[in-house]
C-alpha cells in the first residue's frame, strides 16, 4: 500500500501537482512502511519530519531532490532551529532526529539511483547540550564515608579508605582500583594515579583518606593478601585478588543505601562533588583541572556553572553596590 503525503497528513493522492521531491518523498516512506516495516509512530515521526524539510525544499524553489547542495541541507538545519523556516524551532536533540531523517532520504534516493550525490551525508546532527556534572553536598558526602563498613572487618576497612580516596582526591574509579601499593606516598600525602591513555598524575590527598588508606594497609589488607597470589594492588577482594570497578561500584552503592540517600550516587558522583567542593572554597580552575587529569580546562570550567550560587552569594557580599540601600 503506498503512503501518499499531503502537507503533513498521509492520505489519498495528493491534490495539485505532484513535484519530483514530492514524489520521492513518497517512495521514502512507502520504503520505510514496507521495506524496513517501521511501526506506525516512528513513520509518522519521519513524516512530519521529512515533510518540514520538502516544504522548505519547496519554499526555496527546490523542487527536485537532484538539485539539492549541501548548503540547501545545512540552511534547513539553521532554520529549524530558529524557526526561521515558519514553523516552531527545535531542541538540539530534536533537530539531530529530523537531520538523521533527512540523512536516510537522501541516502536513499542515491542508492535508488534517483540521485547522483548525497548532499546530507556530511551534515551533523546537532550536539546536545552538555549536562551540568552531579554533585552531593559536603554533609551527604560525610554520611556516604560514615556509612562506608564496618572498621572492625577487613572489607569494612577496606571500603572506608576506598570512598576517603575517592573522594579525597577525586580518583575515577578505574584510577583507584588500578593503584598498587607503590603508587602511595602516604608520608607526604600523594598518590599517583594512571588516568586516560595511560596517563600519570601526581595528586595530593587529604589528612582523612591517609588515615583510612593507613588504617586498611596496616589492618585490613594484610588479610585479605593472604588469600591470595600476592597482587600489588592496594584494594583487594575477599579471595585476595585486585578489586574490580564492579565490585568498587557496588560498595559505593551499598554506603549510599545505608546513608539514605535519594538519587543515584556514582564514583563520578565523588569525583564531581571533589571538584564541585574545590572550586566553592576558591580553588584556581586550573588547578582543579590538574588535579582531576582533565586533558582541557574546558572540561573542568563546566563546574564553575555549578559553582554560580556561591559566586552570587560572594557578590552580594563583596559588592558595594550590589544591594539596594
């Protein structure tokens, strides 16, 4: 059964002159409903996506899909997100889903042969807006560490100085667990941490996760080695093995229950939170950067948007103007 196209209603044939772009419009969907058996929301979705783009096609005189330049495809993309084309403008990801349509139009009509080039196979979707990273307040974060595991068992040590390390110096989780015992310097308070691409890092940590990493190594670790082959690893498992970030992840897990936290609460979580703490008690961005191995500050200035309250509250504060007399 072929799937006439009005202006954004598929019906019987369509009234008026039929143009070529029209007609392979048709042809698409016929495609997609028969061919590929695409269910009934995800055709409509296509629909009103490709029709958008034949009505622009058509605003613009572009009548045959032959004629169409990259520039014609890349334009239709700049007006649907303004709304510049007449119709209400679309999210990013919104417009990442009509330019994958437009895409597959294209791409068929040129392995149709109906077309010669394929003017939408350079044209990128739109990114999305990055997601401002998660962070857990101070308090929540002391909860997680005291909800960590018993301090009279070895996993229970272990743990504790897991989450203190964390989160004493915003470790990724592959990080920690991938430290060995040769990687510490607790007397001065550094560990090296081997990030991206095999990248080494010398970071500082705090007064708090030394004592727990301590506490481990010296009552904890020294059990659960014994069960096993002698791995240098400093977080082990209960056979003696070096832990894995599943297993790292699920003592995370298991402290954020007990704390009675809502919300998922990752090892990113600490590691944004680290970032997130840093930055509101005034640490350079760029020191922070360092710390956390980002490779650009970029990446590391999107904390200082979740920073904008304390930046506001120091503001009002400093400011001699900034509040009404």
């Amino acid at each position: 059964m072929s799937v006439e196209v009005t202006r954004g209603v598929a019906v019987g044939a369509p009234r008026g002159e039929v143009t070529p772009v029209e007609t392979a419009l048709v042809g698409y969907l016929d495609h997609l409903a028969v061919e590929r058996g695409l269910a009934a929301n995800t055709l409509g979705a296509y629909r009103r996506d490709l029709r958008r783009y034949v009505d622009f096609l058509l605003s613009h005189r572009l009548d045959d899909p032959a004629r169409v330049s990259e520039r014609d495809v890349t334009n239709f993309l700049a007006a649907i997100r303004t709304g510049e084309d007449g119709s209400a403008a679309l999210s990013a990801s919104s417009a990442a889903r009509t330019v994958v349509a437009v895409r597959g139009f294209h791409r068929f009509l040129l392995l149709e042969g109906r077309t010669t080039t394929d003017p939408a196979g350079q044209v990128q979707p739109p990114s999305p807006p990055k997601r401002l990273p998660k962070a857990i307040s101070l308090d929540a974060v002391e909860r997680v560490l005291a909800a960590a595991g018993p301090p009279e068992t070895a996993t229970g040590l272990r743990d504790r100085a897991l989450l203190e390390l964390l989160y004493g110096c915003g470790a990724r989780i592959s990080e920690a667990v991938g430290c060995a015992i040769d990687d510490l310097d607790l007397r001065s308070g550094l560990v090296r941490l081997r990030g991206k691409g095999d990248k080494e890092r010398i970071v500082p940590i705090g007064s708090y996760a030394v004592a727990a990493v301590e506490a481990y190594l010296v009552r904890g670790r020294p059990e659960l080695a014994q069960r096993g082959k002698g791995s240098p690893a400093i977080f082990l498992n209960a056979r003696g093995g070096p832990l894995s970030r599943q297993s790292a992840w699920a003592v995370l897990a298991g402290a954020a229950d007990r704390a009675e936290l809502s919300g998922k609460v990752s090892p990113h979580t600490l590691r944004h939170s680290f970032a997130t703490h840093l930055l509101e008690g005034g640490a350079d961005v760029r020191v922070v950067q360092e710390l956390l191995g980002h490779a650009s500050v970029t990446t590391t200035q999107l904390y200082t948007r979740v920073t904008a309250d304390t930046l506001r509250e120091v503001y009002v504060a400093a400011h001699p103007r900034a509040l009404r007399a």
